[in-house]
C-alpha cells in the first residue's frame, strides 16, 4: 500500500467508528470480508457491520483514538482505545450511564485497496466488568448465554 492509501486507510476507519458512519464499511471492506472477534463466530461484512452499529446503539458517543500503528505490504496492525457511554442495552444489559475503555488490537489483511481480513483482540470482559460496576453476575450471564 502506498502512503496514500494507508492514509485514506485510516482516515476512512477514524470516520466509520468516530462520526459514527457505518456505511464507509462499504467503502473500505471487501464484499468477502472476514471477521474474527473475541467470543463471536466468524463474521462476515453484514454481521461485522451489524456488530459495529450494536456497538452504536449501546454507546451512542462510540469512538476510537488510534495510539501506534504498524504497516507492512499487505497487513495494518492499530492499538486502538474505544471509548463510549453505556446508553442503551449491551449483551443483555441494560443501559447504566457508565464510561468504558477498551483497549484494542486490530490487524487487518488488505488486498487490492480493501480489507478482506480482520482480527480483533479486545477485552470483552473488562467491558462488561466496567458496566456491571466489577460484579461478576454480569459476565457470568454472558457467558453463560455465549454457552
């Protein structure tokens, strides 16, 4: 990828996740695009998009703030922050007002201009502890509906 490319690369994720605009998805997503994300099945571009725009119902102020990137050939590796505000329901729990931080690793293969691959390392379960106030009740209930 050129400088170029990588910019607009970029710029197009920080738009989709921080205005938010889910459709740029279809801007920088391959039609075959794959998704690997914590406790999910294997997405693919319309149950991805539909995992971001959960994301967006539940925390309506939604954004990213990209801390280290590093490019090769055919391969994007960000650090990323997400931020939000509890406002809506979230795996099952209702909205709590409550401020989230998660820490984010994201790699994405590019092919053609396009990101055909994704993997996504976040902690899942310090979003939940972060909603739930620290009790366990919230991720034992998720677990147990992922189960």
């Amino acid at each position: 990828m050129s400088p170029e490319q990588i910019n607009d690369f970029i710029q197009h994720l920080n738009e989709m996740f921080n205005q938010p605009d889910i459709t740029i998805a279809y801007q920088i997503f391959a039609q075959l695009f794959v998704a690997h994300v914590p406790l999910m099945p294997t997405l693919n571009r319309a149950s991805f998009m539909d995992f971001i725009e959960s994301f967006y119902a539940a925390f309506p102020d939604f954004r990213q703030d990209i801390h280290e990137s590093i490019i090769t050939e055919d391969r994007v590796v960000l650090r990323v922050t997400y931020h939000g505000t509890q406002r809506g329901d979230f795996l099952g729990i209702p909205a709590t007002g409550c401020v989230v931080k998660i820490p984010s690793m994201c790699i994405f293969r590019i092919a053609d201009g396009l990101i055909v691959e994704n993997w996504m390392e976040m902690d899942i379960f310090g979003v939940l502890r972060q909603i739930s106030n620290g009790k366990a009740l919230a991720a034992n209930r998720y677990v147990q509906s992922v189960n």
